[in-house]
C-alpha cells in the first residue's frame, strides 16, 4: 500500500483535542499528514513529516475532514418549485407537500430514482461531503418504501427507513391501520436494506404514542432510532428520542427548557438543518442554547425537494454562524464530528491517525472562510477512503 504526505497545509482541522492547539477542532497550523491506503497514518507539523512515497502541496489550503451529512431525503423524483414560490409569496410550510413527491416518486422507474440520487450525490460531493445518510419517506407502500431503500443502500451503509414521513393518502381515514403497515409487513421489507429507522412526530404526521411504537418496531428489528421532532412546533419528539436513546433528534426548532435538559443530559445528538429555515422561511433553531446547555450539537442539510433543496454542507456552516448564534469553529465542528456523533460512527469525521482518509481542501487558508465567504465555492479538493476524487 502506498503512502503520500500531504504537506503545505495553512491550518489542518483535525478534531482531535488531543493534538494541535488543543482546542476541540485539534487545529494544527502549518501542518502535514500522511494518509496510507485508505486511512490517516499521521498528522502533525510540516517540519516534522516522515518520508513517504508520494508528496502533494496543498498550496497553504485549509485542509478539513470530510462533511459528514447526517440528514437527507435524496429518493425522490420530480421538483416542489411552485410551492416553494407559493411560500416565498406568504404562504406557510405544511407537512402536506410531502404527498406531491410521493405522487412523483411512485410514477417514477427504478432508473430515474437512482439517477437523482446520483447526481445529488455528485453535487454534495464537489462541496466537499464524504459521508451522507438518506432516507426512505416517498414511497408509503411497502414495495416503493423497501425499493427506495434498496436504491440508496447501492450508495451508502447509512441507510434511514422513514416509511412514517405521513400517514399513507392511501390510509387517510385509517391512520391505525398505516401504523400497523409501518410496523409490521413494510417493517419487515424494509429492515434489511437500512440501518435506522425514523419518524416525522408533528402534527400533522405522527403523535408521540405513534412515534413511540413505530421506533420501538424498529428497535426490535435491530433497526437504531433517530427522529423528526419538535420542527414546526412543540411537541414530544424530543423526549422521546432521548427516552429511546435515538442517536439524534433532528430539527429541534421549538425546544423547552426541559426539552434542552434533555438533550444535554443524553447520548442523543441535536441535529440542526438550517436550510429547512431558510427555505421555509421559519424561525431558526436556537444552536447557542443548545450548546451552552452541554448538548451536542451537528449540522446537516435536509436535503429534499420540500423544505429544504441544498446539498450544500458550507451553505449550512455560513447559515448557522450567521443566524443561529455558533461560532466558525463550532459550525465547522458540527458538520463534520458532530454529524458523525449522530450516526454513532468514529471512523469519519477527524483526521487523526486511524480514520478513513475523507479529507477536503479548501481556497482558503482556514475553516473560518466556509462563514466568512458565504456562497464561494471554496471546496477544491476532495479526498474518500485515500483516493482523489474531486
Ligand atoms: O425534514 N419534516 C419532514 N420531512 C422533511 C420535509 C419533507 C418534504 O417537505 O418533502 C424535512 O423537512
Ligand atoms: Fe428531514
């Protein structure tokens, strides 16, 4: 296997406090690192860089891990712009629209759903995301949830059953009986293809004692929780991700006090998606409370035709600094080690010796300019599992 050092690095962003200045991004200033085959073999000052087969420059870039997109909806067909365009004219969000893209998605061949996904992910990739989840949700049959999850699983380990996104228009009168279907023959096709399993708890998808039996399935199938909650109102999602030990309750726009005690208290990570605001025009999620409470906290995309259609992990980081009250280190952090706390992975997320070698370049000498330089495409390189890719 053969080894090369990167080198010329103006800031590296390790997350390992154990290096650098100790900081929790670990950040290393004029630094190299060694990447061997697939994994990160080292990672220190320039000066002190062992000899190795190959050399790159990094030119004095900011050199990151790769994004880690903990949250997207990416099985899907056809586009939501005249709702979008409603919304922008006053209109509010509702859970509603999602039946739009289940009537697309379910006219549409196997191809076409892979070939979205695909380019979706090529797009996510060129701003510098290495590591996604998606997610089933626009199928609510068992045979167009299980193939949409078959699609994905060809793309990623991080696979999400999310056959309670609403109930079925097909159980619109019966929404104990979709519940049942969730739970029991959907559950059944679908286990094998994922690895989690979620809910949309709102109102107007699924209440608490809903949400709490659909994930309990899950878990007995050895499928791990994470859940829609408290997006567009207050409601229980939150604490029941932290009682069914979820790895991540996902939105968290309208928190308690003791929803954010909560969260502090657990294993379960708050996962922000601020492009669901922004697209949605809706108050921001309170990322400051939330951490100066001791929770943890990651950021994604939400990627979907609905709320919120980016790709873009950098928009995210720029939307969080500026709107939600985090500061660059702790944006950046959240994107990459926190989206990976929230798929309770340690392999991605860090370089540090031991992880894979996804890794991203930046135009830029530091991770400060992803909020400082809103819109720029600053990713210029692209590094999975060791190989160039970008
Ligand atoms: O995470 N909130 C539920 N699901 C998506 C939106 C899906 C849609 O509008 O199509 C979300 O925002
Ligand atoms: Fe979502």
């Amino acid at each position: 296997m053969s080894s090369t050092v990167i080198t010329n690095i103006a800031t590296l962003v390790t997350n390992d406090p154990s290096l650098g200045d100790g900081s929790p991004l670990g950040l290393i200033q004029d630094a190299a690192l060694v990447v061997d085959g697939d994994r990160i073999a080292w990672t220190g000052e320039s000066s002190k860089a062992p000899a190795t087969d190959n050399r790159v420059d990094a030119g004095g870039r900011a050199v990151l891990p790769g994004f880690v997109d903990s949250h997207s909806h990416l099985v899907f067909a056809g586009d939501r712009t005249q709702e979008f365009n409603a919304r922008m004219s006053g209109r509010s969000y509702s859970a509603g629209g999602i039946r739009t893209t289940v009537a697309a998605t379910r006219a549409a061949s196997d191809e076409e759903l892979e070939a979205n996904l695909t380019r979706y992910l090529a797009e996510a990739l060129r701003q510098g995301t290495t590591t996604f989840e998606t997610k089933s949700g626009y199928g609510l049959t068992t045979e167009d949830e299980s193939r949409a999850l078959r699609i994905a699983a060809a793309h990623t380990d991080e696979v999400t059953y999310l056959g309670a996104h609403i109930v079925s228009p097909d159980y619109a009168d019966d929404p104990a009986g979709y519940v049942a279907l969730v739970t029991g023959e959907m559950l059944d096709a679908c286990a094998p293809y994922a690895r989690w399993i979620d809910v949309f708890c709102e109102k107007g998808a699924f209440d608490g004692d809903q949400a709490r039996a659909i994930l309990s399935a899950g878990k007995a199938r050895g499928l791990h929780p994470r859940i829609h909650a408290n997006q567009l109102s207050y409601g229980p999602g939150v604490q029941l991700a932290v009682e069914l030990d979820a790895a991540s309750a996902d939105h968290c726009t309208h928190l308690t006090d003791a929803d954010v005690d909560a969260l502090a208290g657990s294993a379960t990570v708050a996962t922000l998606l601020p492009g669901a605001e922004f697209s949605t025009r809706a108050e921001w999620p309170d990322a400051r409370r939330l951490l100066d409470a001791g929770a943890t906290v990651a950021l994604s995309t939400d990627c979907n035709p609905g709320s919120s259609f980016t790709s873009s992990v950098p928009f995210c980081i720029a939307l969080a600094v500026r709107d939600m009250g985090m500061t660059p280190d702790e944006a950046v952090w959240a994107a990459t080690a926190g989206g990976a706390r929230a798929l309770r992975r340690d392999d991605v997320g860090r370089l540090s010796p031991g992880a894979r070698a996804d890794l991203i370049t930046l135009d830029a000498p530091s991770h400060v300019h992803l909020a400082y330089r809103p819109g720029v495409p600053l990713v210029t390189g692209v590094w999975r599992r060791g190989v160039r890719e970008v």
